[in-house]
C-alpha cells in the first residue's frame, strides 16, 4: 500500500468519524417518537413518560410517548419496526419480549437479536413471596417441603404464560426438582385476591401489584427474590434465607431500545441524556412508589445480562413444556 493511498484512506476514516459526531451532537433533528406496548397508567409507562418529558427538555424537540398496547407486545414492535432508523424512532421493551419469548413462540414477528439496539435498562424490580396473612407456611422452605412431599398439588398463580411471575417460580422448581400447578388469571388484582383468600398456596408478587393487599394485611411477605434484602423491607429475608436454593433471583425490567445498526456516536448520546434523565431526584421518588429501582450498568454489561437470562430461561421453559403457538 503506497503512501498516498494510505494517507486517503486515513482522511476517509476521519472524516467518516467527524461525519458521525456531527450527526450525534445534532441528534436529534426532529420529534422523537417513544412507542411503549403497555397501556396507559401502569407503572412501566409512567416511567417512560417522565424520561420523554425530560429529554423533550433537553433536546428541545418534542419526543412524544405512543401506546401500542396489545398483542403480548406485538403491535407496538410491528410500528417500531416500520420506523425511523435514524433513532427518532425508539421502544421500550421488558424482559419478556427479549428473554422469554423468542422461547416461547416458534414463530415471532421479530428477532430480538437482530432488530433492537438495546441501550440501557429504565429500571428493575424484585418480586416477594407472598402468602396469605393466616398461610401455615412461614418459610420459603416450608412450602418447598410440602412441595416435594405432594408432587403436583401445590398450585401457584400469574396472569399468563411466560412472564416473570411464572417464569420465576418455574425456575423455583426447576432449581428444587418440585412440581406445582400454574394457575393463570386474567388481572392481577384477582391473583392477589386468590393468594389472599387461599385460592393459591403462593404466587410471587411486586411492591406495585401484591402491595396493596401486603399493606391491607391480606397478605404476607415470606422473601424477596433478590440476593440481598430489600432496602425498605430489611426484616424480610431473601429466598435463600428462607429455606430456599441459593443463588434463586428474579427481576422484571424494562429497556430502551433503538434501530439495530444506528450509528454509535447517536446510541451514545441517546443513552447518555436518558442516564441524565433518571439520575434527577423526582425519578427516584416515583421509582418508590412502583417499588423500582435503578438498574445501573454499562450497554456491554446490560447486553451480557440479557444473553445470560434467555440462555436461564431457555432452559426454564424447556423444563416446564410451556409455549404460546
């Protein structure tokens, strides 16, 4: 390679950079669109329009929240997907359209591997243990001990196939070779009601769904399934502390995520003013109520989660026979 060309493809290269910064630093150019699949109200959505207000802030642009509930998330992927590639337009998605459904489905709309850049997570909740408040079992282990002596008569509830609630106590079994029955219905409020008036021997529940009836005394909280406590509950143990299998986790999250192949320079820049965004203190206070916390991480480390929860619930599913097709 002579002199000349190498000095070309050099200035090629650091134009091609230049090109890039001057794109992010413009980003973005006009409004941004943020397409959610959860309904208007919930705790997820709530979260995405307080980062959409403050970036609107920051850019100067308006960067407008669309509700495309519906279709176990389907329908706000298909508008995503039809979209700006140049990052105007961006989804919010939670683990389940990226960890358990790929395994689920045998055919879905979309490949989670090659249709999102995901950028960084929004938050992350854990989930409790919960019985009713006159429940016999005081333990994690208690019910896993009745669990292994009665194969398949313990039932547990959620509110569809697939999602953490049900994907985590599958994992609880698959973890202490027991069997229960999955009991699905159809709104959350009845499944903490069934809990609670001892329709279910258990079902794992948030601060934001099973927390009500927690703080009405319908319900106890035997653990979290996180490895540490809870700040805001200290006296509740962890699952491993209460008889359960060490190293037992579950979280619900949700992320942003953006075109596959958008150049680097404006994932940075996106990324960066969201971290902004949920670094201001109103976010913590309202990340209080839902009973969610930040979730702070690098994209290479979030991106190495992700891989690491669908290979965990890949196997999950497999065990529990579960599909949606």
């Amino acid at each position: 390679m002579n002199t000349s060309f190498k000095l070309a493809a050099a200035t090629l290269a650091a134009l091609t950079l230049m090109a890039g910064g001057a794109h992010a630093q413009d980003f973005p150019t006009k409004p941004v669109r943020i397409i959610t699949p959860f309904p208007v109200g919930g705790g997820p959505e709530a979260v995405v329009r307080l980062v959409a207000e403050k970036l609107q802030k920051m850019w100067g642009k308006p960067v407008i929240v669309e509700n495309r509930p519906g279709a176990n998330g389907f329908i706000a992927i298909d508008a995503f997907k039809q979209g700006a590639k140049d990052g105007h337009d961006l989804i919010q998605l939670d683990n389940v359209h990226l960890v358990a459904y790929p395994h689920l489905f045998k055919k879905l709309p979309y490949d989670a591997a090659k249709d999102f850049d995901v950028l960084l997570p929004l938050f992350r909740t854990y989930f409790f243990v919960t019985v009713a408040s006159d429940s016999k079992y005081k333990t994690v282990g208690d019910i896993l001990a009745e669990a292994k002596a009665k194969p398949g008569a313990l039932n547990y509830g959620s509110w569809s196939v697939g999602n953490p609630v049900h994907l985590g106590t599958a994992l609880l079994e698959s973890m202490t070779s027991t069997e229960m029955q999955h009991v699905i219905y159809k709104e959350t409020s009845q499944l903490y009601t069934g809990v609670a008036n001892g329709e279910l021997n258990f079902a794992l529940g948030s601060l934001a769904t099973a927390g009500p009836l927690y703080r009405g005394g319908k319900l106890k909280f035997l653990a979290v399934t996180a490895p540490k406590r809870h700040s805001a509950f200290p006296d509740i143990p962890t699952v491993s502390e209460s008889g359960g299998p060490a190293g037992y986790e579950v979280t619900g999250w949700t992320t942003i995520a953006a075109p596959k192949g958008l150049p680097k320079a404006v994932a940075d820049k996106i990324q960066r003013d969201i971290e902004k965004a949920l670094a201001e203190p109103d976010i913590a206070q309202r990340y209080a109520t839902f009973g969610y916390e930040q979730f702070p991480t690098t994209r290479e480390q979030f991106t190495s989660f992700v891989s690491s929860e669908s290979a965990k619930y890949a196997n999950v599913i497999k065990r529990a026979k579960a599909s949606l097709d």
